[in-house]
C-alpha cells in the first residue's frame, strides 16, 4: 500500500506543493519538445513530398551543425559562416535530387527509403572526411546560463531555442497549409506519374523540400549543438522524432508540434517526479513506451490521416 501511494499519489503532492519548480520543470518541457519538434520537421517535409521516411534526417542535422561549426575554426564570422551552411545544404539538396531521387521516380517507397539509408552512411562518412570526428564546441553567441523571471529559473540558451524553434515551425505549417508549393507537396507524395500529369514539377519540388529541410537541419543543429556539443551522437536525437511523428503524424505540420510537446514536457515530468521511484532513467525510454502505447490506440497519429486500402 505504501508503495502505491508513493508511485501513484507521492508525485502529484509534491508538484502541488512546489509549484515554481513545476513551472521550471515544463518549461524546461516545452523547450526540449520544441527541438524535438524541429528535427521532426525536417521527417515531415520529406514525407509529404515524396512519401518516404527520410532516414537521413538526423545525419543531416549533424552534417549541418559540423559545416557550421568547421567554417567557423577557421576564422568565418558567425553570420558568414551560417550563409555559407545554408548554402552548402542547398547545394546538397541539389545533389540528392540530381544523383539518386531524379533516378528513381515513380518506384516503390521501400526502394526510396534505402536510398535515404546510403545516404545517412555517405553523409557521416564525408563529415567525418571534411571536418573529423572530435568532439566540438559550438558557441553562436547565446549564453547558456539561468536568470529568474517571477521566483522561476530560466535557462537563456534554453529559451531562445524555444522561440526560435517555434518561429520556425509556425512558418513551415503557413507554408505547408496555406501556399500553392503546400498543396503541391501532397500532390506529389501521394502519386508522382499523376502530380507529374498535372504539371507539377516533381523535381523542383523535391529539390525545394529538400532545400528547407536542410535549413531545418541547420537550426535544429545549432541548437542542439550549442547545448550539448557537435559530435556524432547527434545524429541520434532523430531516434527521439520518431516518437513525436508516432504521435503528431506523419504527414501534419502541427502534428509535429504537438507531438514534441507531448514527448518533451511527458518524459521531463516523468523523469523528475517518477525518476527517482523507479529507479531514474525514465527520461531515456519514456517517449518510445507512450508512442508504442500510442500505436495501439491511434496508429495513424494524432493529425494524421486514416488510409483505407481496398484488398
């Protein structure tokens, strides 16, 4: 019975009677969801232009925040060195449809997917190539450091990742709701050779997606990079989107938001008031639990759409 009470009933008194330190630990939530919700972007721009998962989206990340950070080692100003970022992943995207998506139009999604997992192997391999494996600091000019507001501590690098994580995501779902280049991206996700009859230009909307999901990948990867440092394991924070598009869906904008909320502000709860009854560690595999619990019930995600398949 004491063992109940502690795990069931412990938690929620102790949130009542430390209501600062709640509102800390859902910021800190909001924050860490926001981000989440950035490289789960990048999953959902590529899926609703050509309906695979892009299995090279967290290797894009780490590419993007390498290049950044290697332009800068050598003497590039910050802002130079992000123009020039941007210009290389716009350059890649080029490239990506140029030599493998130009190739295998109107083929199988599974066909796709493998290409994007020869590209996560190539875009390691060349980043590596470019810039070394060691671990490196990325410092943009946001001070990681804590100040108050009303009796509540807020982290300054956690905070500005929070607003500019949400800019971003509030531009992308006007994009991808309201604008022609939107409606377009479904068009061609849900059948090439039919989008191509229409007149849609199904190689420069993939170059364009492409382009925006790796400037995408650039914010997501100072972030992340600002935070925690540029290095390898950085491609493993798209491990943790996979939950958020479980949740939000595949193919929605705002689902994306929503889900990197749930999974933030979810395991950072779970993690503070739970942790410590079950042994600590929830944090590390709370998300993926929900998702699978998630699957169960709404496979299709929160925003995303029911198919029907005749057979």
């Amino acid at each position: 019975m004491h063992a109940l009470y502690a795990v069931l009933v412990a938690p929620f008194v102790d949130m009542a009677t430390s209501p600062r330190f709640l509102v800390e630990v859902l910021f800190g939530g909001v924050a860490a969801g926001l981000m989440y919700s950035l490289v789960a972007l990048g999953f959902v721009l590529i899926f609703k232009a050509s309906g695979i998962f892009n299995f090279a989206q967290g290797v894009m990340v780490l590419f993007a925040a390498l290049t950044l950070v290697g332009f800068m080692e050598r003497g590039v100003p910050v802002a130079l060195a992000l123009l020039l970022t941007v210009a290389v992943m716009v350059a890649l995207a080029f490239a990506i449809e140029r030599l493998v998506l130009r190739h295998l139009i109107n083929q199988e999604h599974i066909i796709l997917f493998m290409a994007t997992i020869g590209l996560t192997f190539f875009l390691e391999g060349f980043g590596e190539m470019l810039w070394g494996s060691n671990v490196k600091r990325l410092d943009v000019g946001i001070p990681d450091r804590s100040f108050m507001v009303a009796g509540v501590q807020v982290n300054k690098l956690e905070l500005t990742a929070a607003l500019t994580s949400g800019a971003l995501v509030a531009v992308l779902a006007v994009l991808s709701q309201r604008t022609r280049i939107g409606r377009a991206l479904r068009a061609v996700a849900d059948d090439h050779q039919a989008a191509l009859s229409v007149g849609i230009p199904l190689k420069t909307i993939w170059t364009i997606v492409w382009s925006v999901s790796g400037i995408v990948a650039i914010v997501a990867g100072i972030m992340w990079g600002a935070k925690s440092g540029v290095q390898f394991s950085l491609s493993l924070i798209a491990l943790k989107a996979l939950p958020v598009l479980i949740l939000g869906g595949f193919t929605s904008v705002p689902g994306a938001v929503v889900g990197g909320l749930i999974i933030g502000v979810g395991e950072k709860v779970a993690e503070v008031y739970w942790g410590p009854l079950m042994g600590g560690a929830i944090e590390n595999w709370f998300a993926y639990v929900l998702a699978l619990a998630f699957l169960l019930v709404r496979p299709q995600g929160l925003f995303g759409e029911t198919i029907i398949e005749r057979v």
